[in-house]
C-alpha cells in the first residue's frame, strides 16, 4: 500500500515520466544530444546537504554524535545564507547546550569540538569520500564551512560538431538506433524512480552496522550493562583532608560523620553539619553525565540497555554478573580497587605532595616506571586510562575508563568512543583469529581549559 506522505511525490515523478516522453517523441538529432548535456537548473543546495549526510553517516562520524551535530549545523546555517551568524557563542549555545552567557574563552569546548572536525573531514576525503566532487573545509580561525568543487573530477565537456548534411542522411538510414535512444530514457527514469520509492521507503529503517569489536562485547542484546559513574564528593573529601579513603571506609560511610574524619580539628558546628551535608549529597561529573549519554546510545543500537547505578549504592554482587562500565579512577570510584590486583598500570593520589602517578609494575624495555601528574604543572600533563578486564565472575566484561584528573577521564572516554583511534589499535592488538583481548592501554593528554585535547598512546597491555 502506497503510503499517503509519498503519494503526491510519485504522482509527479509519473506526471514528469510522460512529459519526457512526449518531448522526446518531438526531439530530433543533435538538438536532443544538446538538451541532455544542459546543467540542471536545481541549486546544489540539494547535492551539499546530502554530501552532509554521507559524511556524518561515514565511519570517522557514525559515533561521534557531537562532530556529527557540529558539522551539520555550521553547513545548514551556510546553506541558509546565515554564515555570517555562525561564532563560537553560538556554537556553543546550538551544538553543546551551553548557556547564553557561558564565557568561551575559559570554556573551549567549541574550539577543540572545531579542530577535531576539521581532522575527521580531511580524513573521511582522503578516504571514504576520495571521489566526491565537492569538498567541504572549514578555515583556521573561523567555522563557516567552505563548499570547493574538485575541478578534475568535473571536466568541461567537449563542444559538440553540427551535423553536416551527409550524416543526416545516415541517420535517416538508422531507424533501429535512433528507437533504442528514444526508449532508453524513459526506461531509465523509471529506475529512477523506483530508487527513489525504495529511499523513501526505507529511511527511517535503521541500518544494519557490523558488529564493533569492542562495544558488542559491552553491550549485548537483551542483557542490561551496568553504569558506575565517580562520586565527585568523594574526591571533595580526600583534597579536604588530604588523606584516602578505602573501599571498606566507603561502604561504612564513616568518613562522611561525626565518628569518622572531621574535615577540621575543632571546627564551629556549621562546618561539621556541611560535612555531613556534603556526604550526604550524590554529585558526579559532567565527564560522566556525557559519558552516559553517549553510552545510553550505542546500548540501544545494540538492542541492550544502560543501568546507572551511583557508586555509594553498588555492592560486590553487582560486579559478579553482567557486563559494568567504571567511571573514574579509585579516588572517585573505590570500586576500582577490586580490579586493580590484575592491573599493570595503577592510579595513586599522594595529596599532602599534590603529585598523581600512574604506576608501572612490570616495565617494558624504554618504558618508565611511573608517570607523573603535578597538580602545578604548567604543561597540564594528565593521563587516562582504559581497561577492559574480566569481571568479578569471568563470565562477562567490564571496561574501566579512569584519568589522574577529570580531563584524563575525558581524554580515556574520547578514546573509547572514538574509532578512528580505537580500531587500529584494536586491529594491532588482535589475535590471528580476530578476537580482541582483555587490555590496558595507558594515554597521555593535556589539560586545557578542563578539557582534554587529543590523547597520545604511552603503553599498553594484554592478557593471554
């Protein structure tokens, strides 16, 4: 049954189909050959936007919603000849979901969002999009994008020879050729518009994608994955007393009353009742509450669902079946410490000397044995972690993603998320018949304005 949306769409599509028939019926010689080769007269509007749609569809884009959303609104305010709106205020503000008056030049989010997208684009150019006919760039300095025709992909087509009299007379001689030029144009319209039928009717069908060779063994169909993001009060507490807190002080929750740790010797008893107040409050991350986000997405297109569970509420069991998803290193997320006996690398906070160290335990050849954070360092050097390790039980899987700060946190999850940087380490670390093991792969990155840039590789680690 023809749906009632499309109905008048095909009917001139048809009405279209017997008009070209008739004008070709009345067409002859050159003057037909002529037509065919006239531009059409539509605006390439229409051609840009579904450039922009093959390229956020592309692998360098497919996952990463926030470059995906950038691209495509900086291109549809230029097609709508609102590129002279376009700032990093307002990007921000559309895109990010930042205020009206967030202030840009503390918060760069836009600026690095901006410099990612002009990668993945010369990426996906280079190599899914190498035969497109247009490109789009999107100068330094700016974010209004550039729509560049590739002129050796659109060569000038050659003029055309009048007819002299004698190949007239041929033609007339050719009644057989000139009948398969008249009935191939209509026939090819008519693929034309069963292509366009099909689109329409299959658009809003999701598109069946290869299975991920990380995130399916996350994600699994019909089983839910447990979320655990970092307890932000839980750090408030250890800068403040400049001591750490296990997992067994955790789950009593003595640190957070009068019992346990005073934040201050012989404070006034306002400043113990917002201890308890504070320890009382669930306070997480912005890292984690996108981190959620973009979870809760690929968990849906794998028929899963994602469970968050804030980290004061878990217990043991939880970790012992199911797939869990751990954000945060142990200072934030105690849960970590249940992991780390069968971890190389290590996250320990020394606050009384402001210094965050990853720790080596078995260094490889040129490999250091500790890397370390300053919390005064002016070159902002962080560093994140991912781990995919077995659980509790060994029958499922849980990926931890931890930082020496909230930006090392972010640059761990961008890491994940991202495959142009993950499949080909995936790739590296394959075994001959494809399965990808448990590892840790240690990152470094820089903080900058509470934002992680893109992450280098320092070490990595696998498990037989």
């Amino acid at each position: 049954m023809t749906n009632p949306v499309h109905a008048p769409f095909m009917q001139a599509c048809f009405n279209g189909l017997t008009q070209a028939m008739i004008s070709k019926e009345q067409e002859r010689g050159s003057a037909a050959l002529l037509s065919a080769r006239k531009p059409s007269l539509e605006g390439p509007e229409v051609e840009y936007r579904a450039l922009v749609q093959r390229i956020v569809a592309s692998p360098p884009f497919v996952r990463s919603e926030r470059l995906s959303s950038l691209l495509i609104y900086v291109c549809e305010m230029t097609l709508k000849g609102r590129g002279a709106e376009i700032n990093e205020q307002k990007i921000g503000q559309a895109v990010f979901g930042r205020s009206r008056d967030y202030d840009s030049t503390i918060d760069g989010i836009v600026r690095t969002q901006a410099s990612r997208l002009r990668q993945r684009l010369e990426q996906y150019f280079r190599e899914e999009g190498a035969d497109e006919a247009v490109r789009i760039l999107i100068p330094r300095g700016g974010y209004v994008p550039v729509f560049e025709p590739r002129s050796a992909l659109n060569p000038v087509l050659p003029e055309i020879e009048p007819a002299s009299p004698l190949a007239g007379e041929a033609g007339r001689g050719q009644p057989a050729e000139r009948a398969f030029a008249f009935y191939l144009v209509p026939w090819s319209l008519c693929v034309l518009l069963a292509a366009v039928v099909l689109v329409l009717a299959f658009r809003d069908r999701p598109l069946a994608v290869p299975a991920h060779p990380l995130w399916s063994h996350i994600f699994t169909p019909n089983h839910p994955t447990l979320m655990v993001p970092a307890d932000s009060g839980l750090v408030m507490f250890h800068n403040m007393t400049r001591r750490d807190f296990g997992l067994d002080e955790y789950l009593l929750g003595s640190y957070r009353n009068d019992q346990g740790t005073n934040l201050y010797d012989g404070a006034e008893p306002s400043l113990k009742d917002w201890q308890a107040n504070l320890g009382n409050r669930r306070y997480t991350s912005m890292v984690d509450l996108e981190a959620s986000l973009r979870l809760a997405q690929l968990a849906r297109g794998s028929a899963s669902e994602l469970q968050v569970r804030y980290a004061r509420d878990l217990r043991p069991n939880d970790l012992k079946a199911g797939n869990v998803i751990l954000m945060g290193a142990s200072e934030s997320n105690p849960w970590v410490e249940l992991f780390e006996r069968n971890m190389n690398f290590v996250f320990e906070d020394d606050y009384k000397k402001g210094v965050f160290t990853v720790f080596n335990r078995s260094p490889r050849p040129g490999e250091p044995a500790r890397w370390d954070s300053l919390w005064n360092d002016p070159q902002r050097k962080v560093y994140g972690l991912v781990a995919y390790l077995p659980n509790l039980a060994g029958d499922g899987n849980v990926l931890i993603l931890e930082g020496t700060s909230m930006s090392g946190t972010e640059g761990a999850r961008d890491f994940a998320m991202d495959d142009s940087q993950l499949l080909p380490f995936l790739k590296r670390i394959a075994r001959a018949d494809g399965v990808i093991p448990h590892f840790e792969v240690l990152l470094g990155t820089e903080n900058m304005s509470a934002s992680a840039v893109r992450s280098n590789l320092l070490a990595w680690r696998t498990s037989n």
